[in-house]
C-alpha cells in the first residue's frame, strides 16, 4: 500500500467536493478514476498533491502523513502530477520544461551554477541526458527548443507527462491525459501509461475516455456528487448498476 | 581626446553604469515574477551603511561597499520573508511601505545626520587620484589630467561590476537555480507542483536585488560626495522599475538598456526637466498597454538572430 | 487626556476609512490594487482647496465638487490604464505598474500646476471648537466624523440592499458568473472605480480639512496608509477596511501623544510586516482555502 485515503472530505464555503472517500494504491497498477464532470475527481489530486488541505480525514504515503505538507514537498517525496488544464511553463523550451521537473533530484545552487564546477556541469549534463530520453520516451523530439507553447496541444498534454516523469516519481498522478486527443494519439497515449508502469512507477489515472480507461487499468474507481459509488475491475465497473445510472441520469439531466 | 573625455561626459557615463546596476536589481527580482517598490529602500541602506562606515568608522571603501549590500540584502529577508509566502502583491506593498518607513527613519536617526544627510564622503575619484600621485604619476598623464585619469578608472571599476553582474545573470539563467526561477515567473503553482520550494526562491531572487541594490547605494554614495533622505525617495524606486518596464525583464541587457535610455534623455531634455516625471508616468502606462514586454524581449532577440542568419546555432 | 485621543484617533481613523474603502472596492471588482488611488485622493483635496478659497463655496459644496472630478478621474484611468489590460493576458502586475504610472504622472502634475508647497484651508473652519465634557473637538472634526462615518452607512447598506449594490457584489464574487447572470460588468467595473475614486476624493478634502494642508506628496503617504489598512482589514473585505482605518488612525494618535513623533508614519507599515507575520489573510479575512 503506498497511497492511502482515509475518509478523506473537502468542502469550499460549505459546499461538500468530496466526502469520506477511502481508496488504497497498490504499488504498480494503474488505477482510474472517473465520474462525471465536477464529481470532485480534480479535487482529490489537489487534496493529494498538498495545494489545499482536507477538511476532514487523513491521506498517507508509505506509511508518512501527507497532511500539511507544501506541494513541492510531496512531490519529493515521490508523487508527481500532470493538470487537467495544460500548465507548462509556457515560454520555456521543451527540455527546459523536462529539466525543471529534476529540480528536486538535483543540487546545483547559484554559486557551482555561476562557476560552473565539474560537479555542477556532470549534473547538468545528466540531467539534460535524462531530460532528452524522457522526451523521446513520450515522443516529443521536434521543435525541442522552441516555446513549449508553440507545440501542438496533444504534444503538450505529452511533455507534461515527461516533466512529471522527470522528478522521478513512484506515483504519477494523471490528470484527463487524453483530453483534446484524437484516436490515434489516444492509442499512443496507452501504450505511454502502459510504458511507465513497466519502468515501476504506480499511475492514477482521471479520465473521461472509458475506452481509454476500460483499457489500461487494472482497476477503477467512480466518483459522483463527492462519493466514492463503486470499485473494482474495468469489467465490474462496467456491469455496476450504480455506476450506469450515474452516467446515464447525467445524460438524462 | 580632451573633448570626449570631458568631466561632464565622463560623470553621465558614471551615472549610467550606477543606474545600470540598479536595473540589474531590479531584473533578478523580477525574474521569479516577483514586484519589489523598495529598491530606493535597499538602496539607502547601503548608501548610509556604507558613508557611515568609511566616514565614521574609518572603514576602507572597498570593505564597506560589500558591507552596505549585505546589510540590504538582510534586511530584505526579514520583510521579503512573511510578504513571499503569499501572492505578489503583498510584496509590492510592503517593499513600497518598507522604502518609506526606511525614509522616516533616516530623517530621525542621528547617525544619518537627519534630512541634511551625510556629506565629505571620500569619493572614489579623489582616493584613486590620491593613489595615483602618490605613486608618483605626473599631472600629465598621456594627455590626460589626474582627474580625468582618475575619473576613467572609476569608470572601469563600474564597468567591471557590471560585467560581471551580467556574466552572473546570464550563468544564472543557464542553470538549475535560473530554470527555478523562470519556471515560477511563468507559473508558480505548477513550479511548486514541480518540486520547487517557490517561497525559498523568490526570497533568494528578493535577496539578491536587495544586495545589489545596496551595492549600488554604497558606489553612489562615494560618487557623489553627500547623500541624503531625498536621494531615495519613492521616486527613485519609481524611475528603477521604468528601467526594466522600457527595457524589458526577460533579460538582463532589457533593464540595463533602459537605465542606459532613462539617464541619458533627462540629459537631453534638459528643459523639459519639469515634466520628467509626468514623461516617466505616461511611459509606464503607455509601455504596459502597448509593449508590457518591453523594448527587449526573448522574440525580438530571436527575431534579429534569425534575421542575422544565425538562427540555426 | 485619553478620551481626547481616542477621539482625535476615530477622526484620522475614520478618514483612513475612507481611503482603504477606495482600495477595497477596486481589489474587490478587478482583483487589482489602485496604486493610483492615492494621487486621485490628492487631486480632490486640491479641486476642494480651490473651489473653497477662489469660489468661495461652501464646504458642502467644495467636497462634491472634489468628489465629482476624482471620479471622472478616475473612470478616465480606468479608460485609458486598466482596460486595455484586461483584452489581453498580461501578467498580474501589469495592472499594479499602470497605475503606478497614472499615479506619478498625476502626483508631477499636481506639483507643475499648485506648485511643491503646502496650502491651507481658511481658517474660519478650525477655529470653532466645543467643549464635550473632557473633550475638547472641533467644528472640523465633527464634519470630518459626521461625513466619514454617514458615507460608509450609506456605501453599506447601498452594496447590500439595491439592485446595483448587489450587481456590484456579484461581480466581485465571480466576475464570469455576473457576465452570466445578465450583469454589464464593465459598467458596473465603471461604476465601482468611479465610487472609489469619489470617495477619494471626499477624503482628500476631510484630510486637507484636519491637517489644515493640502499638497502634491500627499497621495504617497495617505496612499500608503489606506494600503496597510488594506492588508490589516483583510484584502476586499468591506468592514475589514471600516475597522482598519480606524485602528490605524487611533494607533498612530497615541503613538504621537505618547512621545514617538516623527514616528508616526512608520506604524503603519510596522503594522503591516506584523499583520503579515501573524495573521496574513488580515483581521478580518476568512482564512482561505489553499494558496492558490
């Protein structure tokens, strides 16, 4: 068990976005999350990421309180993240972006950085090595030192991965990867998620595409109104009553 | 020889390499997308901890220099550290509020010497012409006066200072603290998300233009012989924001471009010297809605690297 | 003794009020700070002088006049400084440097027409005083109470019980959702920098009133005080801004009378680093969620 919810809740201004949801993380699979839009699905990884704490309940990574922890803290600890709405740091160029991601894994400070020792110029260049084969692992190769928001957006939502990849997480945590995708880039985007966790990385997946998310999970959980309704196997999920109203009464309304 | 290197052409380029290293300040605060108003503030710390120290103390100026920044660069911490952890605008408040306060008080201290300031502060000039004749240089040096002498080699520790500030700025940005730095100028939630401590970043960015504003305080204040509380009023802070405004903050050589444009029209526009700040005022208001990224930016060096044929390296 | 100070306190407290209330209402509808605000505050101090001692009004008079031109002022910043801001995505500070810019532009006109002294009010106002049992206040006060005070009992119960009040709230809480609802915000964005501002200017002539002294630097020094009221009040919060001008006018009242002087203008920047240590989303702010 690496990640763990424990009746975990958040309200905004008396508003409940989530109420007692428990899940667990086992190391190495690839668990979905989807439910419909506003089920609270975003606020969880921000709840897990430390950008706002719960108003109730307790999140715990290998056995460590989360709780109270800033974002860049967590994220040393070992979990990384992407966004629903693409934050890459616009102006930078797409190496850059992937470097920055290493920042907590590397120590150069202003004084090696403005000598530029040995040490400081062998961590530069492995983390601009790393930083390369990342890029080439999500299949973002052109343009690498242009603006990174001059790339196409499906290649975006990609150098995201590679910039969350680069702090060198044990959980990644994806966040409506293949949003704005077409079917193609979709399948690559599989085959990417599928990729990662071979290198022994946990993914937490939010998605909307089920067949995206029937396809590479191993298990998946529903959120709706803030409540966790239902968990199991992508076949489970897919036969779970609960789960076909809460699409369907949402299609309805 | 004698017509360029007049006293008045060489005391502006003085001023400018002085204005220059100010925009430098100002840019490293900045570059973390950072608003400090205190720069004048910093600035007058230096200036006073520097006069004090060599007309008071007896310290040599090359100490107190050094001294002067480091007690700015303190200083900083101490309002930059609470300001930081929130959004930028609680810094621009309380850097703004800081440069006043910081006035209040030199009016009042007695060690400041209230509003009639600290004068008979050894120049840089006459110490460096009193080493040159003690050296025995003659009156006449390669058609030069001591003076002018003097004045040039002033002239080329600034130059020096500067050139290494850029060379510092440009290292910087090249390297894991300067990607920090421009990850949480673009963005600082997703820099954060990152991995990177943004509140530790944007007070060493803070800390930094506070040193080197306070760096320039101490050289200006051996410049000019005399200093005083009105040397450093707001609009001062005003005029080193217009630096990196007109010039641009993305990069180092955008401020240092504006100081080089800001000291030299108030020059040329002499008769106008009543209506500068009304000038400076529409500048700023003009810049943000036309031109917010400045006269230099990251596209225009591109534009004209592409343009010169040498885009592809 | 005390009780003269406490009142002397309220009077500069109150129009301190005044001011942050400026800054309040523009943080609350554009999410920016008016670093202008104080400029235009000055400007209205000015109009105020110059309509009592040249046109000879009344002072009733001379406060709406002043109030009139700071908030045609200030729609014309808002026309010229802040809108063509908002059509683009700039970064948040583009708008602090703007009006930073209006600011030191007005404040350098002001000295190019009224000249660097310091002019006064004539005296007839001053020299009225009563005496209230220990309290000695002047006619100057009571106006400067008596306005400061009916103006934020007017601003309150406007913003929470007529239709445009509450457009005006609306727009503060989510500008998208106002645009939804049928709200014209940029009217009501005009509407809100125009009251501001009016306000400003109001005050601009109270404070020229219990000074006794209007000039071109004062916008810089009250400007800084309505912006630490700001932070002590807690950023966009209404009643924050009420009670901060008050307790800054009565802490910098008592800060003179019990001997520091010249210290005066730094207690509220004091204030202001202290705010920022202890309790950062001010007095009375809600704490918020997150950072972001």
């Amino acid at each position: 068990m690496t990640l763990v919810l424990d009746q975990v809740s958040k309200s905004f201004g008396g508003l409940a976005a989530l109420s007692n949801v428990s899940f667990k993380v086992t190391e190495g699979e690839i668990v979905g999350i989807i439910g419909p839009n506003g089920a609270g699905k975003t606020t969880l990884f921000n709840l897990i990421t430390g950008i706002f704490p719960p108003t109730a309940g307790k999140i715990t990574y290998q056995g460590k309180d989360l709780l109270g922890l800033r974002p860049y803290k967590v994220t040393e600890l070992g979990l990384a993240r992407t966004f629903q709405n693409i934050r890459l740091f616009g102006h930078l160029s797409p190496l850059d972006n992937v470097m920055v991601g290493a920042h907590c894994r590397t120590k150069a400070g202003v004084w090696k950085g403005l000598w530029r020792t040995p040490a400081q110029r062998k961590e530069e260049k492995a983390t601009r090595e790393r930083a390369q084969t990342l890029l080439k692992l999500v299949g973002v190769e052109e343009d690498i030192d242009s603006p990174a928001s001059s790339l196409p957006y499906g290649q975006q939502r990609r150098l995201e991965i590679a910039r969350a990849l680069a702090t060198e997480p044990e959980i990644i945590l994806l966040d409506e990867p293949a949003a704005g995708m077409n079917e193609n880039e979709t399948d690559d985007l599989r085959l990417l998620i599928k990729k990662i966790q071979t290198m022994g990385k946990t993914v937490v997946l939010i998605e909307h595409d089920m067949n995206l998310v029937m396809n590479v999970c191993d298990r998946v959980m529903v959120i709706n109104f803030g409540q966790m309704i239902a968990e199991g196997t992508p076949a489970e999920i897919q036969q779970n009553p609960l789960v076909i109203e809460a699409y369907l009464g949402r299609e309805e309304g | 020889m004698d017509m360029l290197l007049n006293q008045y052409y060489l005391q502006i380029a003085v001023f400018v390499m002085v204005n220059a290293i100010l925009g430098v300040s100002i840019y490293l605060t900045l570059s973390t997308g950072q608003l400090s108003l205190g720069n004048a503030g910093f600035m007058s710390i230096g200036a006073y901890t520097c006069a004090i120290l060599t007309v008071k103390a007896g310290f040599p100026v090359y100490l107190a220099i050094p001294i002067g920044g480091i007690a700015a660069s303190l200083m900083s911490i101490i309002i930059g550290f609470p300001a930081l952890r929130l959004t930028g605008i609680y810094l621009a408040i309380a850097t703004l509020g800081f440069g006043e306060v910081v006035r209040v008080i030199v009016l009042n201290l007695k060690i400041t010497n209230g509003a009639l300031g600290i004068s008979g502060i050894p120049t840089l000039g006459t110490k460096i012409s009193k080493m040159l004749s003690s050296f025995g240089l003659p009156q006449k040096f390669g058609g030069l006066s001591v003076q002018q002498t003097s004045t040039l080699l002033v002239l080329l520790i600034l130059v020096l200072i500067l050139v290494f500030l850029v060379f510092f700025c440009v290292r910087l940005n090249r390297s894991r603290v300067g990607r920090a730095f421009a990850a949480i100028k673009a963005d600082e939630s997703a820099a954060e998300a990152m991995g990177i401590n943004t509140t530790y970043y944007k007070l060493l960015a803070f800390a930094l233009g506070a040193l080197i504003a306070g760096i320039a305080g101490g050289l200006s204040a051996h410049l000019t012989f005399f200093i005083g509380p009105k040397d450093f009023a707001y609009h001062r802070t005003v005029e080193i924001l217009l630096y990196a405004v007109l010039g641009g903050s993305d990069l180092v050589f955008g401020p240092i471009v504006g100081a080089l444009i800001l000291t030299l029209l108030p020059e040329l526009l002499r008769s106008a010297s009543n209506y500068r700040l009304m000038i400076y005022g529409a500048l700023l208001v003009t810049m943000m809605a036309f031109r917010p990224q400045g006269l230099i930016s990251e596209e225009t060096v591109r534009f004209w690297k592409s343009k010169l044929g040498r885009g592809s390296k | 003794m005390f009780w003269q100070q406490l009142v002397n306190g309220l009077t500069l407290g109150s129009t301190y009020s005044l001011v942050a209330l400026g800054y309040t209402l523009i943080m609350g509808v554009l999410n920016i700070i008016n670093m202008a605000h104080g400029e235009i505050f000055m400007i209205g101090a000015f109009v105020g002088l110059y309509l009592v001692t040249y046109f000879e009004v009344n002072i009733f008079v001379a406060m709406a006049g002043a109030m009139v031109t700071s908030a045609l002022l200030g729609c014309l910043m808002e026309t010229v400084a802040l809108r063509p801001l908002r059509r683009k995505a700039v970064s948040h500070l583009a708008p602090l440097i703007s009006t930073i810019g209006v600011a030191i532009f007005l404040e350098s006109l002001a000295l190019n027409l009224f000249g660097p002294q310091s002019q006064a009010f004539p005296t007839e106002l001053a020299a009225v005083q009563m005496q209230l049992g220990p309290i000695r206040i002047s006619l100057v006060q009571i106006i400067i109470l008596g306005m400061s005070f009916g103006l934020m009992f007017v601003l309150r119960f406007w913003l929470s019980k007529t239709r445009v009040g509450k457009a005006i709230r609306t727009t503060a809480e989510n500008i998208e959702t106002a645009n939804l609802l049928g709200i014209n915000t940029n009217k009501i964005i005009f509407l809100t920098v125009a009251l501001a501002s009016g306000l400003g200017g109001i005050a601009g002539v109270l404070v020229g009133l219990s000074f006794n002294a209007v000039e071109p630097t004062m916008g810089l020094s009250m400007g800084l005080k309505g912006l630490a009221v700001l932070i002590l009040g807690g950023m966009g919060n209404i009643t924050g801004a009420m009670l901060g001008g008050l307790i800054l006018g009565i802490a910098e009242v008592f800060t003179v009378a019990y001997g520091a002087s010249s210290y005066r203008d730094a207690v509220a920047f004091g204030m202001i680093i202290l705010i920022l240590f202890i309790r950062p989303q001010g007095l009375f702010g809600k704490r918020q969620g997150g950072r972001f």
